[in-house]
C-alpha cells in the first residue's frame, strides 16, 4: 500500500529542491569564467527545471498546485554564500543538496502509485547521480590527478583486498562469531558455575547459528548487490537504446570535466558509441559509479562468511572439551581474549590503521563484553537454581 498524502508532500519537496538547483547552477554558470565548465552548468540547471516541470506537472494531475517558487532568507544565504566561494567549496555544497535529492527519490519511491511515476523517479534519480559525480569533478577530483589515477590502478589490480571480498569477508566472520560465542560462554558459565554440558551446548548451538547467520547474510547482501548493479546497467542499456544522442553527449561532458577539449571528449564519445557494450560500462562507471570488477561472488562470500563464523565461535568453547569448571574458563578466557586482539590486530589488513591500536581496542571490548555477560549470569544464578 502506498502513501498518497505522503507521495504528494515528497513530490512537492522534490519540486522545491530542483527549482532551487536549477537557479543555483544558472547563478553558477553566470560567474563561472571557464566556457566548458559553464555550459555543463546551464546544461544542469536546464535538467534540473525538466524536473520541476514534470513534477509539477503531475502534482497538477493529482489536484495539487504548487504555487509560485520563493525562496526563504536562508536559501537567499546560501547562494550569496555559494557565489563567493571558491569551485571546490561550492561544488561541495551543491553536491550535498544532491545527495539529499538522491534520498528523497528513494522515499518517494517506495510510495509511487503506479509504475509510470516510478520510472520517472528513477530516471530523475539517475540524473541526480550523475550530477553528483560531475561536481565531483569539479571539486577536483579528477581522473588525471597522480593520487586518484594510483588509487584506480590499485583498483583494478584484483589480488588487493577489498572490504567486501572474501579475505574481509573472513575476517569480519571470525570477528563476529568469536563476539557472539565469548559472550555466551561467559553469561552461561557464570548461571551455571561454568557446567561443561551447558556451556558446550549452548556454545556449539550458538557458533551453529552465527556461521548459518552470517553465511545467509553475506549471500544475501552480495547477490542484493549485484541485482541492483545489473538492474542500472539494464536502464543505462535501455536509454543508450532510446536517446543514443543524450547519452553520448552526456559522455562528452564527462570527459570534458575531465580535462579534455571538447573536440578531444567528443571524437572520444563517437568512438565508443562504435562499440555499445564498452559505452555502456563506461556509462555505468562514470555515470554511477559502478564496476562489476568491484563485486565479490555470491557463494566464495558466503562460505568464507560461513566457515570464518564457525571458527571464531568455537574459539570459547573448545577448552570446555578438554577441561571443566572454573579452569575451563580461566582457559576460555585467555585463549578469546588473545583470538580478540589477533582478530583485530588482522583488521590492519582492511583498514589501513595500527595494528596495535586495532587488537588493543578489540581485546578491551572482548574483556568488557565478558565481564558484562559473566555477571549478568551470576545475577541470574539464582533464579535457575
């Protein structure tokens, strides 16, 4: 079920938003001194009134008038302040507003009455995107700066670790399922002055679920991700399909804000439109930001997940094979406190940050988490007899 009153509010919002954008980037043109630069701006504020009019448009048929556009005080501010900025502080507030843009399609959505307002949305959403990575450019970050073009290569090189590869995958498995099991361990062991039979079977029952969890999980979440990917790339492939002429112009621009000539970005757009597969990935990563190079596979995630989890827990729970009572869990204790830091130490791997610091910091959360559940089991010692 859909939300009428709600749809209709957003959509209003959405109007309001791209006329206040439109004028900003008009206003930006107006200063802007670079001939290239300004007529991708125009080009902007023009896409961002097609907007305006198609909403108002359908506010009108929904029995909605939008009245005439005002601006408050405060967005009178904004522009003087935007206007005397300088190109990376104003290309960091306009990609901003883009952003909230981009939050406010997915809202409205999910409360779109019919499939026709959904694809609209989705098309004005794709542009909003779009706009945002051009103002990335603008900001300077561009594809010929030496830190961004070793930042690709690294990229693209496939033996480095990604943090939604299977390695990271790992890593964050073992660190999950040693927290879950730690912590059951200690609560159990404590309600019942560490009885081997129900630590054990309350341990194994919990690394079990949290190995099941967290496979599923990362299944889910990878083959979530790839759909979306393939679902953009067949909406980029439809509108290369249908407006062939947008979309190469839209690649001029892109190219242009990258430092080429317009001769330069256009001879380039021509020559991939020769070749419609190699146009569309070049439209998905430019236009999108995506790269199906950047996606880990659905089943290396989820076994990695799966076994990691599984490892991790058992971490706990092993000693009270071999021993029972309060040495079993002295044993417990020290065995997960040093799994804790090696855990974290290995996040160095993902992160990029101190090692020391990272296992420092997991070590007092495993020895916290501990003495919390521990206690809570002695509280409730008594209850269970």
């Amino acid at each position: 079920m859909t939300d009428q009153k709600q749809f209709i509010n957003g959509l209003l919002q959405a109007w309001r938003d791209e006329m206040l954008s439109a004028r900003n980037y008009h206003a930006l043109a107006e200063r802007e001194a670079n001939p290239e630069r300004k007529k991708i701006l125009e080009r902007m504020a023009v896409a961002e009134e097609h907007h305006a009019e198609r909403w108002a448009k359908r506010l009108g048929e929904l029995g909605v008038s939008t009245g005439t556009f005002s601006e408050t005080p405060v967005e009178r501010i904004r522009r003087w302040v935007l206007l005397r900025s300088d190109t990376n502080v104003a290309a960091k507030m306009l990609e901003a507003g883009e952003s909230e843009a981009d939050k406010l399609y997915d809202v409205l959505l999910t409360n779109a009455p019919n499939e026709a307002d959904r694809q609209s949305l989705t098309e004005a959403q794709l542009d909003e995107r779009a706009h945002n990575r051009m103002l990335e450019e603008f900001e300077g970050k561009s594809a010929y700066e030496p830190q961004t073009k070793l930042e690709s290569i690294l990229r693209r090189e496939k033996w480095h670790v990604r943090a939604g590869g299977w390695i990271g995958q790992a890593i964050y498995g073992v660190n999950d399922g040693l927290g879950a099991a730690f912590g059951v361990v200690s609560g159990v062991a404590g309600a019942t002055h560490a009885n081997p039979e129900f630590v054990l079977l309350s341990g194994f029952a919990t690394a079990i679920a949290s190995a099941l969890s967290m496979g599923g999980g990362a299944y889910l979440a990878t083959k979530s991700e790839r759909e979306v990917y393939e679902a953009e790339i067949e909406r980029e492939r439809r509108e290369i399909e249908e407006n062939p002429e947008e979309e190469r112009e839209e690649l001029e621009l892109f190219y242009q804000l990258k430092g080429f000539t317009e001769s330069e970005a256009k001879a380039m757009a021509e020559r991939l439109a020769e070749k419609p597969d190699q146009m569309l990935k070049t439209l998905a990563h430019e236009e999108l930001g995506l790269s199906e190079q950047t996606f880990p596979k659905e089943w290396p995630a989820a076994l990695s997940a799966t076994i990691s989890t599984a490892i991790g827990a058992a971490v706990p729970v092993i000693p009270f094979v071999f021993s029972s009572g309060m040495t079993a869990l002295v044993i417990s204790f020290v065995v997960s406190i040093l799994a804790h830091f090696l855990v974290g130490a290995s996040k160095v791997v993902i992160t990029g940050r101190s090692w020391l610091k990272s296992g420092t910091e997991m070590t007092l959360i495993g020895i916290g988490e501990a003495a919390i559940t521990y206690g809570i089991g002695l509280l409730v010692s008594p209850a269970i007899g």
